[in-house]
C-alpha cells in the first residue's frame, strides 16, 4: 500500500475524518419489520448470510439495513440496556460500505504512475479509508491530497456526527459527498516543502466539516522546523529526522515540572531530581527524565482535568492517548484555579498546589509500577513497543514466546512517535501505535531507497525472519529498497545475519 516504483514514492498519514454516522431507526408501533423515515413507514431490507464453521453446523446471519445502512442492534445485544430495542434500533451510514469503493484500484493506480499528476488521477477512485497522501516524482513534482470519500453535513445538521441521530429527521442525512477537486490538497507549493502528521490539514475559510478530532500540530511543527533547518537534505538528515524524539508539548510544560520538583518533600525527591537533572524535552529511551516527566503529566491530568469529567467521558482516558494534554495546557496558563482545586478535598488547592501533587502521585505511581531503585527507571523500558500476537498475546503461556517487545523513545508528540494507554494503570507507558513501516525515497535514484519494518518478514515464529528487524527498527536504522534482485539485497542478508 504504501512504497514506490521507479517514477514516484507515496507515503500515506491518517486524516481522520468523521464517516460515520449511527442513526435512531424508529420502529412502527403496529409493525416491527417498519422503521419511520421522513416520508412514513418502510419496510426493512434483509438478507441472509452464510457462516460455514468448521466440525459445525453453518449458521444462519439475518442482515437488516435500513436507507442509512446496517441495524448494529440485532448482533449488539447489550445496546439493549442503553436503548430501548423494542422502540428503536441503530443504524450505521459508513463510507467504507458504499458498493463502489475501489480504494484497491487506486491503490494500483498509485504502483503504475509515472508522475505526481498520474497518482493523483489514480486516486480518485479511492473511497475509504481516507488518507493524507504524499507523492514525490523523479522529475521534482511533489504533492499531497487528502483522498476518499468525506460526506457533507447539512448546515442544520447540529450534532456534526458527534452523536446518533433521529433517522426520520432529513436534516440529519448526508447532502452528498465533497467533491474530488474540493478535497484539501497541494501541489509543488512555492515553499517547496509539504508535511503532515495528522494534523488539521485546511485553514479556517474551508468550507467543509471534517472532523473535530484533529491530533495537536506539535509532530507537524517539528517536522517543518527540522525541514527548514537546512537548505538541502540527505538520507542521513532525514534518517536523523525519523530518529527525532524532541516534544514540544514537554518543553513548554518543564518549567511547572521543574517548580514541581523544586516543591516536592518527597521520600524519592531528591533522587528523581538528580535523575532528571538533564531532562530538556527530549524523549530519549536511555534516560530516566521522560519517565518522570509523563507521569507527572499523567497525573496532572488526572487533577486538573480528568477529575472534573462525568464519568462516561473520564472513562475514555488514556484509550487512545487522550490525556488532555492540549487542554492541561491552557487551564494552566489562565490559572484557573476552579480547575485546579482538588473537589475530594476540604482544602481550596490552587495551580501551584495540584503541579506539586502531581508530582508527588507520580513518583509513588512509579515506584508502584517499578520499584523503589529511581536509578534503574528508564523510559525506553517502560515505553518499549510492543508488538502482540493474535490471538496468542491473551494466552499468556505463548504470549512471551510470540509477542515482540522494543525499547524506544519518543512519544505521542515526537516525531519518532509512541502512543500510550495511560488508562491502563498497569502498563500505562507501553507504546501501543508507532510507526510500524519507516522509509526514505531517494528520488535521485530510487534504488538508493530505505525501510525498516517493525518485527520481521515471516509470520512463522520457528523462522529467523520472524523477529530479525525489530532491534534495527528500534534504533531507527534501515535496510536497502530496491527493485535490483542483486547488489543492495545482499547487505540486506549481512546486515541481519551480522546482527
């Protein structure tokens, strides 16, 4: 999916958009095979679907779709204590299920282009997922668009996607999608220069709704800094710039950490300061600063922010590194004290107080989850990525021989990035979502290309190859790309083997 011929390299970063929407079906009262729409009753469509389960009778799947798309209720039984299904049902519209997605076939479009003009005309046939697609040709060209299918939300529609809505109320259905040409993108701009890493990718005159749920610009903004920072660049420089583990979010907080650790009594204070003594906003994997540092964010949040939540949002924290970061940020700025004090407590906390708590939870945290030796807390140990089986990683008797663990730095900020679940309070740190695949196309000649895969070639755990690249792609190291049976494979074979 994602690679180079020997005209064009492409790369793909995830643009988010919202293409789902899930829809209240009412049921007619004198006939549940009818569900309300804006022009009366209608029947339910169904189907029927085949599952063959093996030393096993088949078994029968009955499919019901309404105008909007599939009933998710008939199969999802515990919605039940949420809705009342006898009333209602849910229904999903979801891009992805349109009859003519040919994402495949741009996908192919994409491996036959000679120039950045042929891979976007591929792309047009590209529905879903959506992807912020970059393309560099050999002739200079480069480009990026962020291709699939984005519905149109009426401009009466008020939920924008953010709940379900009434199935039988017009101004809830899509007007239609946005048009190929409409679709934010950008061609060899005058800068010279195009990034993207998840970011909001449009300025605020565009006239569409994408999403609300845009990841904080800061792995952009770094990204353009280092881009910048020379006039031309070499595999080596982009190689460094892979390897970046430098986060911004971490270098505006350090003042209010360093006031917290100035503040704490703590029994482990003063060895958590001397250990963190050289802590400057870089994430690195052999130091024991980044530990420190994303608990107290960790449990600032949680003080500040997480604490002041209904339960049904507080539930969802850390589950997809929802640490509110962006929002911790501006309450403390402002300092808001209505934030920052403590509601389980008598005493009226201010700013100042909750960062030193914080810092204070934190360190009891990691002696819980690491032990009392602060000399022995390493960041990249506590963040290593792993790397899970399915479905032997919820066996644990196989899980150790099958799951692929790797120190690394970074983190949800950096460019070299590591997601956590800091939600879950027995591994909060691990790196659950990193770059899976790294590459450099040199477009110079593209046969002097690079890439580094995860864990390995083989999905059988007996081969070598199983897990052969994951310490090189731990050190942000690479291997030759070529399309030259000969030559550059060659190292690719010493290089394993060496290591």
């Amino acid at each position: 999916v994602l690679g180079r011929n020997r005209r064009i390299a492409w790369g793909f970063t995830n643009t988010g958009p919202d293409v789902q929407d899930l829809y209240l079906e009412q049921l007619d009262p004198a006939d549940a095979n009818r569900y309300r729409t804006p022009d009366g009753f209608a029947a339910f469509e169904s189907r029927q679907e085949i599952i063959r389960v093996k030393g096993k009778a088949d078994v029968m799947l009955t499919v019901r779709s309404t105008r909007h798309g599939p009933v998710l209720t008939d199969e999802l039984p515990y919605v039940g204590d949420y809705l009342d299904t006898s009333r209602y049902q849910l229904a999903m519209r979801w891009t992805a299920l349109d009859a003519d997605n040919q994402a495949f076939l741009a996908v192919e479009g994409l491996a036959r282009a000679g120039n950045v003009s042929d891979a976007r005309a591929a792309l047009r046939t590209s529905v879903a997922p959506t992807q912020n697609v970059m393309i560099a040709d050999v002739d200079g060209g480069i480009g990026f668009i962020a291709a699939g299918r984005i519905p149109i939300r009426k401009p009466d529609n008020d939920l924008k996607g953010l709940a379900p809505a009434l199935g039988w109320d017009s101004r809830y259905d899509w007007d239609g999608v946005i048009s190929f040409d409409d679709l934010p993108q950008s061609f060899n701009p005058p800068e010279g220069l195009i990034a993207t890493a998840n970011q909001r990718i449009h300025g605020k005159d565009y006239p569409y709704h994408l999403t609300f749920d845009w990841t904080p610009p800061d792995r952009f903004d770094r990204i353009v800094e280092l881009l910048r920072a020379r006039d031309k660049h070499t595999i080596a420089s982009f190689r460094a710039m892979q390897a970046d583990v430098r986060s911004l979010p971490a270098m505006r907080f350090l003042p209010r950490f360093r006031a917290a650790e100035a503040a704490s009594g703590h029994r482990l204070a003063e060895r958590a300061r001397g250990a963190a003594k050289d802590f400057d906003g870089d994430m690195r994997a052999d130091a024991t600063g980044p530990l420190i540092f994303s608990a107290f964010a960790d449990q600032l949040a949680r003080a500040v922010v997480l604490n002041k939540l209904p339960q049904p949002a507080a539930a969802g924290y850390g589950g997809t590194n929802r640490d509110f970061r962006v929002a911790l940020e501006k309450i403390l700025t402002r300092d808001e004290a209505r934030w920052c004090d403590d509601e389980a407590t008598p005493a009226n906390e201010t700013c100042e107080n909750i960062v030193r708590i914080a810092y204070d939870r934190a360190l009891d945290d990691l002696a819980r989850l690491f032990g009392e030796d602060v000399g022995q807390w390493r960041w990249g140990a506590a963040h290593a990525a792993r790397s899970e089986h399915r479905p032997f990683s919820r066996v644990p008797l196989l899980a150790r021989f099958f799951d692929i663990a790797t120190p690394t730095g970074g983190d949800a900020y950096t460019i070299n990035v590591g997601r956590l679940n800091l939600g879950d309070r027995n591994a909060p740190f691990i790196n659950r979502h990193a770059s899976s695949l790294r590459a450099i196309y040199d477009l110079s000649d593209l046969d002097k290309s690079r890439f580094i895969y995860q864990t390995g070639q083989s999905g059988n755990i007996l081969s070598h190859h199983y897990r052969d690249l994951a310490e090189i792609w731990g050190r942000v190291e690479d291997l030759p790309l070529s399309l030259d049976p000969s030559g550059p494979f060659q190292e690719l074979t010493l290089t394993i083997d060496q290591r």
